[in-house]
C-alpha cells in the first residue's frame, strides 16, 4: 500500500500489522523500524511519528500480546460465569493456543528480549498486570466457590501461571516433542494438565 493512501489515525496501526508480521517470520531480530516501514509501503521515516526506537516499537508490539491475553482470560470468564473449574481448564487451554499461535511473540513477551526500561513502560506493564488479573479473578470465583484450599489467592494463580506457562514455553519452543503422551495437541495437555492441578497428584 502506498504511503499516500494511509490516513492520520490508521499509521501506528498499519506499522504494528507489519512489524508483526515480521516478528512471526524472522524473530525479534527481523524487527526494526525500517524494515517495517519497508514492509507497511511508506517512507523509511514514518515510523519514528508514532516509536522513537525498535524498543519502543517492540513494547508496543508486546502489549498486543498481552491484551490478547487479556481478553483471553476474561473471555473464558464470560463463557463460564457459573463454572470456576471449568474457568481454569479453559483459560490454561487458551494461554496455550496464544503461545504456539504465535511462538515469536511469546517469546517476545516472556522470553527477554525487552530491557528492563521498556518492559516496564506504563501502558505494558498495565496490560501485563490485567492479563493476570484476568487468572486471580478466576483464582477468586475458585475461592469463592469452595473450590480450593485454603492459600492466598496470588499464591494459587502463581502456581497455576507456572505450570501453565511452563508448558507453553516447552510447546512453542519445539522442547516438548512427543513427551506429552498419546500426542495429544498442545490444548489438550494443558486441559489435562490444569485437571491434575485441580486434583493434585498424590494418591489418596
């Protein structure tokens, strides 16, 4: 698209499309601003109107991911409202299907490849911070519902976060391999992973 046809309010949008784009075909490293500009047709310029370096433009591009996440969350939640049990295997199934949809930004958002200061801009660290909102609210309607024992909210969704987490890294990164059993897709495992949370593996 010529850099003519973008309108004022639609640039930083058509910037973040491209540099996505880029992120999921060469990494992190494929990133940078004028490549983007390159890949959204306009001027080699263009980009420092709305990101004043490929940091700040990786930020931008990292909240997305974690609004998606976000949104992830709380829409399990809506789906839900009256099952807190199946709030949790549900939201572990969609952390996973955002992390192998999309490995480069997984590792993008979790992997380290933002500084310190740019991860912990405002508008990112906020989203970030709702994203797991989203886990302690169904942590909480868990809680509320009896369902689990007696720990500090933040203490249970750390938990749940790490296991789930734990695979998704291993899925999206290729480490799993065919470990998982009866090659099970990813959702799968993480729907029996979060059942064997729930019911612990200690024999009773």
């Amino acid at each position: 698209m010529a850099k003519e046809t973008y309108h004022h309010g639609n640039l930083r949008a058509a910037l973040l499309d491209a540099a996505e784009r880029l992120l999921g075909e060469n990494g992190v490293t494929g990133v940078s601003l004028r490549a983007v500009a390159k890949e959204a047709g306009v001027s080699h310029t263009a980009p420092y109107r709305h990101f004043q370096d490929k940091q700040s433009l990786l930020a931008a591009l990292a909240e997305i991911g974690f609004a998606r996440l976000r949104d992830a969350m709380y829409g399990v939640i809506d789906a839900y409202p009256e099952d807190p049990r199946r709030q949790l295997v549900e939201s572990a199934a969609a952390y996973v299907r955002l992390a192998t949809s999309s490995p480069e930004m997984n590792h993008l958002m979790f992997g380290g490849a933002l500084p310190e200061d740019a991860a912990s801009s405002g508008t990112l660290q906020e989203t970030a911070q709702q994203a797991f909102q989203g886990l302690l609210d169904i942590i909480g309607n868990g809680i509320r519902a009896g369902l689990y024992v007696e720990r500090p909210p933040l203490e249970l969704a750390s938990t749940a976060w790490s296991l789930v987490h734990g695979l998704a890294m291993l899925v999206s990164t290729g480490k799993l391999g065919r470990r998982g059993g009866e090659n099970a897709d990813p959702e799968t495992l993480a729907r029996r992973m979060a059942e064997h949370l729930l019911e612990g593996i200690t024999a009773r």
